[in-house]
C-alpha cells in the first residue's frame, strides 16, 4: 500500500460532503464517487459532535481504505487522531499546526485554507504543503463570505512549484477550464458531486478534465 504522501502525489479531485442524512445514500454515495475518480473524500458537517462525526467517518474511512483513497477530516485534530484519518484540513482560525502535530504525529497530512496571498506565502515559506485557497468565487455554502477570483489561483501556481495543493470554493463544470487556466491542477469540489444526478458520472468527467490538464 502507498503512503499517504504518495497518493496525495497522484490526488487531482477532493471532495467535501456532508453525510448525506437527507438522502440516506452515504455508502452507496462514496462507493460511487470513489471508484469514479475522487482521490480524497472529505466529512464536512458543522453542526456534529464528535461522537456522531465519528460514526459517520467510520462509514467514509471505511470506504476509501476500499478504493485506496484518502480520507480527510475537518478541522478537529483529536477526530482526526480517533479515526485515524490520512490528512487533517485547519481553517486560519483553527489549531496552529504543531499543536495539531503534537496529536497526529508526522505521517498525517494537513492543510491550511488561504484566502489571501499573504497566508500562501507564510504557508510555502514554512515548507507546508497540502494548501488550500478557498473560496475563489462566490458561492451559496459560503454566503458573504469575501472571493478572491482566480488571481489567487495564479499567485499559489507560481510560488507552490511542486508542492501539492488544491484549489477550492464554487468550482464546477462550468468555470473549471477558468481554474486550469488560471494554474489549478488539483481541486475540491462539493456541490458539483453532492447535487448532481449522477455523482459517477460527474466525479469521472471532472477528473479526467483534471488530470489531462496535469498531463499535458
């Protein structure tokens, strides 16, 4: 089995959902996106406590150990430690990441969401990888909330090189071609797969519109 790192390497499509306890669909739902081209699989789900937040990661640790992807959790290193999940994702208000470290230890992977150059910067400067600008355009999840366009985009394009990170915020079938151009080559998608008819379907085409980018 590869390490966490090494799959991160290959990764091009995150997703975010919920748990899907509106549709009542999670197993067959992650089967579905999973084995379709999603390479990290994320539980995002404000309003749990962290027993319920487990139990629902059970169900989504034990679908991409299947498909042999990986699993993020959001924002709570100690979930992340009971789970033992393979990437840890902080917001700028959330745990420093020693002290997230001081948890997990060396091998888990963690993000930090950017929204603005200046947190790009002190993010590639530390050595971090796995960064995470969000959100790039407005979108409903994240009503009010300041979008910085694509020239955050170009920005972590140019200072990342080759470490890894992911664009994210409203991005879908629609404007994608805007984020490759702009410098993206992995993405986080959520609504683009947690609403879509066909979720295979949808994950697969973003994914190979992804990856031919990264490709070329």
């Amino acid at each position: 089995m590869s390490t966490p790192r090494e799959r991160l390497a290959d990764a091009r499509l995150y997703l975010c959902t919920d748990a899907r306890k509106r549709q009542g669909d999670l197993p067959a739902f992650l089967d579905a996106v999973l084995s379709s081209g999603v390479d990290v699989v994320q539980l995002r789900d404000k309003g749990m406590e962290a027993g319920e937040e487990l139990e629902h990661l059970a169900v989504f640790a034990e679908a991409a150990r299947r498909h042999g992807k990986l699993l993020a959790v959001n924002d709570r290193a100690d979930v992340a430690h009971a789970i033992g999940s393979d990437v840890l994702h902080l917001g700028q208000g959330d745990l420093p990441v020693p002290a997230a470290r001081a948890i997990l230890g060396d091998e888990v992977l963690i993000g930090r969401s950017c929204h603005a150059e200046s947190e790009v910067a002190r993010r590639r400067r530390a050595g971090r990888g796995l960064l995470l600008h969000r959100p790039l355009l407005a979108h409903p999840t994240k009503p009010g909330r300041y979008a910085p366009g694509l020239g955050l985009v170009r920005y972590a394009a140019e200072l990342a090189q080759d470490r890894p990170w992911f664009a994210i915020g409203g991005i879908d079938e629609t404007n994608l071609d805007e984020v490759l151009d702009a410098g993206a080559r992995r993405i986080v998608v959520v609504r683009a797969l947690t609403e879509a008819a066909d979720p295979a379907a949808a994950a697969a085409a973003l994914a190979k519109r992804v990856r031919e980018r990264a490709e070329a």
